[in-house]
C-alpha cells in the first residue's frame, strides 16, 4: 500500500451489515466492527454510551487542539511593505558590518637603479598612488587587508610597479625597444630602493573611517602582511581604541554555496561618480575551494573590481569569510578570489592580537536588532546612548533617523514584556481543554464499565467489536489488525550545486604518459589602478650589447621631494600569450610571435 501523510489517510470502507466479515481485513485503521443496528431499532444502552464517549473524546480534542494552535497563529505576523522588517538578510548584514570597513590611501615613493647603480629618472623618485579597503578586526586600532596592498619587497608588490615605471621610461626613448623585454630584465636585474641607500620602498598609508560629511583619516604602519603566494593578508595599526570591528569565521564556516557579500571601494566607480566613502556592497556565493601553489583560497561569482582589494567577504551572519584578493587576468566575469579568514587569524595570533567586537560594536548592533523588529523607540534610545560615547559615529546618526522616519509611518512595536510568574493564558486553557478530555473519557467508560458489571457481561475490547461474542470465537472473525502508516518525512532538498558525475570502473589501461605540468594562468591582483609620473625622455641612453642603460656619468645623490606632483594612470602588468607564452606588451594589440590576438 503507498505510504500517505496522517491527514491522507483513507478509512476502509464498512462491510454490509447483514454479511458476516470474513477475507483480510482492509487496509486503514477500523473504528467499528460492530452489527447492531443503530440506536432506536434496537440499539442497547451501552452501544450508545459508547458511541456518546467517543464522540464526546474526539470533541475533546479538537477543542484543545484548537486552544493549543492559538499560539502559533497569534505569533504569526505580517511585516508592512518598506518597513524595516521586511529587510532581507543581505540589507541586515551590509548594515551590520559597514562601520568597520574603511577606505586606504598609499603613496609609494622608490628610486630605480640598474645593475651598475645608475638610476633611472634622472635620479629622481618615482611615486605610486594606490587605494585599497580595509576592515576593523580589533577595537584598539587594528586593520586588516590584502598583503598585495603594501608588500614592497616581493616581485607580487608594489615593486613590480616601479620596475614596469622604468620599464616605460626606457621604451619612450628608445623606439624599437619592446616593453615587456626590458620588464622582465628589470625585475631580474634593477633595484628598487627607498630615500635611504638600501632601504625598502617608503610608503605613507592612511586609514579613513566614517562617511564623507565625518571622514576621519589616521596613518598606519604595517604590523606584519604575507606576499600574495602565502596568503595575502596584511595588519595595520592606527592610534585609536574605539575602532569599529567585525567577527571572523572559520574554514569550517564556509561550504559551497555559502551566499556572501564581497565589500570595498571600486576606483572604477569613483571615477565616475561623486567623491564619497560609501563602500559597494557584491552579493554572490562561494563557488569552489581551491589552492593557488599551496595556499588556500575561495572562488567566488561576487564581482570584484580595483580597489576593492583588501576589502571583507561576509557570511550573512555578518563574520567575515576571506579577504578580496585577486581575478585572473584576462577574466572579465564574475570571477574573483578571496583569501580565506583563517590566514588572517593566524596573522593576528602570532602577533599577539585578538579579534574581537567592541562595546560600541556591540551596542550599534543591538540597536539594528531593535531597529529591524519595529521597535523603533527602543533602537533610538539605544543610538542616542552611542552618540554621546562616539559621536562622529556615522551609521548610528543615519539610522537614528531613519528608526524616527519610520516610527511616525509604521509606529512603534513595543517589546513584549518578560513573562510573568505562574501560567500563560494559553497555556492555562490548553491545560483545560486537555483535562477535560481526561475527565468525560473517564467518567463515561467507568458508566460504561458498571452497566457491563451489573448486566454480567465484560467490556468490550479495545478497537471495538460484538461484545457478546468473544474475540476469535466460534461465528466471528478474528479482530481486524491496526494498519501502521508511517508519517511521510519532509527533508530538505540537498544544496544545488556541480556534482561530480557517478564514477565508473575503468577498464584495465597501460599506463597514460604524464603529460607536461601546465603553468598557471598570471593572476593580477584585485588592486587599485597603480600611478606614475609623466616623465620626459631627459636621459641619454646607450647600447650595451643588447641592453640599453642610462649613459654614464651617474647623476648627483638623489633627493626626494614631497611635493611632487603624482599624475595617476593606468598601466596593468604584461601578460603571457595565451598561445605560445610570449611576453605581451600593455599596449599590444596582437602576439609579436605568433600573430595571436590579444585577450
């Protein structure tokens, strides 16, 4: 027989009155087995009060199952279109964690020298401008980001960039000479340094916090980061103790198809929009886990742009799952990696610091709580508490107004208040009807049970049945079994996602030759568009071989001027033929060895 829920159960139909009942029993459960005729053509007594008992139980139990359901269905509430319960999950979490994202300024400023020590822009600095994100991850002024955003000793770095600076310089005045030669000559060659002889890239970094009516910039020195090929993550810290900050998740967290918010500052969309601080906010899922060498990362469909490196990828618990990191190259989806979270947390271990929510975190999330379950008068009292601790607090003035716009359109839910001791009103009647189900059952089967007594007789059993014959006597059947419907279970439905196909036997194969390890793709960091300096061809040069060099004789010791001006352009890093592997130009629109379009 098919299995059915409860409430599809079918009742087997009643055999003629007049026939006695002999085959298998049908399938369903059997109330009444009984032959009388109904009461008034020679029905007893007992059947009636039998049949008044079980009527009487039923009712009692659909009237305590009715008093009980009370509850569920006074719970149940409809929250008005716009208002603030109607928030999704991805609105809640965006506000939760905006206080702590901040917004990164660097200038990079480093002399180039070839392999003689002569250095190129006629001994002048080259200065680099970059934006990143970042985010709070300790109340007492620690920030995280990518380690891309201010590594400047490894060839992923920043000193990449003042290579492909001289790199540029060179070309511009020698026409002939091929942009990407003469990078991957710098980078095996040329030395990029700081003010002092030997010294790393100088770098000045700001963090700005709040909105762009309460901005609030502070400098930071870089505590400790890992390269892009070891985890790419980074630790500022700035002087201040009431820095708003976020949770981090674990891998354990994190499943395919997880849905998260990738948040930052895209320098794509501020060149065209109105200067502000306001961050984007790219919802999407964790696609794959993978390793880039044998490192850990997270593929993600959340788009990501320059300048949002460094920024947060967030569960919609608000914890943060890995750090904007970098795309492939030629990758013009959806189609971005993070680094997860747990390389961060081990960054902050082994320097001592831990991640953890402020009290004013704690308090701006309580009054969002509030906030978002319509109690609004509750939200505000609880932002007017945070403005007179941080009053340059910029979330809690935009959502004290907002709770205030909304308190004069929705009204205000009050909180309900603690229950009270003793019994609940529901309760106390579902209490009620249940014992008066106890009761009238009771009472009538001790009537029923007395009248059998003094008649002789015995009580009939239990599923019904003639009480005047014996169960499996002479002339009747034996009694019908009760049929067991299982309860159908409702389970979820497993989690859409690519699922690799059913694996077969292989049939038996000699050995397949290992093909050649085939090279990653060049990953290009999510980073911002990186700046140079428009510098006239001043130098002379000269043939060396096949080198050009600056000619001799080696410019006056360099000096470095803080009020250069920076002239910010655009210069991505060559890529590789996807072909035959050459080297390409930026600006090359075809490969120069095997005549490959671009891209």
């Amino acid at each position: 027989m098919e299995n059915r829920t409860l409430d599809q159960r079918e009742r087997a139909p009643a055999p003629a009155r007049s026939q006695p009942r002999t085959g298998s029993p049908p399938g369903g459960i059997v109330l009444d087995v009984s032959t009388e005729a109904p009461l008034g053509r020679g029905r007893t007594p007992t059947m009636a009060l039998r049949t008044l008992s079980r009527a009487a139980t039923v009712g009692a139990v659909a009237v305590a199952a009715a008093l009980i359901g009370v509850a569920p269905a006074m719970a149940q509430t409809s929250a008005p279109p716009g208002s603030p319960q109607a928030a999704t999950a991805t609105e809640k979490t965006a506000a939760a964690v905006r206080p702590a994202i901040t917004y990164l300024t660097s200038t990079f400023t480093g002399y180039v020298a070839d392999e003689t020590g002569t250095f190129f822009n006629n001994g002048a600095p080259y200065q680099l401008a970059t934006t990143c994100t970042g985010f709070g991850v300790n109340p007492n002024g620690y920030v995280a980001t990518a380690g891309h955003c201010v590594d400047t000793t490894t060839a992923q770095g920043i000193k990449s960039e003042f290579v492909l600076a001289a790199a540029q310089q060179v070309v511009a005045a020698i026409p002939g000479v091929d942009l990407a030669t003469a990078y991957q000559y710098g980078m095996a060659n040329w030395t990029v340094e700081g003010a002092t002889k030997g010294s790393p890239i100088d770098a000045q970094i700001s963090v700005i916090t709040g909105s762009t009516t309460n901005a609030d910039a502070l400098p930071a020195r870089v505590v400790d980061y890992r390269p892009l090929d070891q985890g790419d993550v980074a630790l500022l810290k700035v002087e201040t103790t009431d820095l708003p900050s976020v949770e981090l998740a674990t891998d354990a967290d994190v499943q395919i198809g997880t849905p998260v918010l990738s948040i930052g500052y895209p320098a794509s969309a501020d060149a065209v929009t109105d200067a502000s601080l306001e961050p984007s906010n790219k919802d999407g899922q964790v696609s794959s886990k993978k390793t880039l060498g044998t490192v850990p990362v997270y593929e993600t469909s959340a788009a990501l742009s320059g300048g949002m490196s460094g920024g947060p990828t967030v569960g919609l618990d608000g914890r943060v799952i890995g750090v904007n990191s970098f795309k492939p190259a030629s990758e013009s989806q959806a189609f971005n990696f993070i680094a997860p979270s747990n390389g961060l947390s081990e960054l902050l271990s082994r320097n001592g610091v831990r991640n953890e929510l402020g009290p004013e975190d704690k308090s701006f999330r309580a009054a969002l709580d509030a906030y978002y379950g319509g109690h609004f008068n509750d939200a505000i009292a609880g932002l007017d508490k945070l403005l007179q601790v941080h009053p340059n607090h910029a979330q809690a003035t935009q959502f004290k107004t907002l709770a205030a716009k909304a308190r004069d359109k929705f009204g205000d839910t009050p909180v309900a208040p603690p229950a009270a001791e003793g019994m609940s009103p529901i309760l106390m009647w579902s209490l009620i009807g249940g014992g008066a189900v106890v009761v009238i059952g009771g009472a009538l089967t001790m009537v029923l049970v007395s009248r059998k007594r003094r008649s002789g007789g015995s009580a009939p059993a239990f599923g019904g049945g003639n009480p005047d014959l014996p169960v499996g006597g002479p002339g009747y059947p034996q009694q019908y079994p009760m049929q067991q419907y299982p309860m159908q279970q409702y389970r979820p439905a497993p989690p859409q996602g690519y699922l690799p196909a059913p694996m077969q036997p292989a049939p038996a194969q000699p050995a397949p030759v290992q093909p050649a390890p085939v090279q990653p793709a060049p990953v290009q960091p999510v980073s911002p568009p990186v700046g140079f300096p428009v510098v006239a061809p001043q130098q002379g040069w000269q043939q060396d071989g096949a080198l050009y060099r600056p000619a001799p004789p080696a410019p006056a010791e360099a000096t470095f001027d803080p009020g250069a001006t920076t002239v910010v352009v655009d210069n991505p890093a060559p890529a590789g033929c996807a072909t035959c592997g050459t080297t390409l130009a930026a600006d090359a629109a075809a490969c120069t060895t095997c005549g490959r379009p671009r891209g």
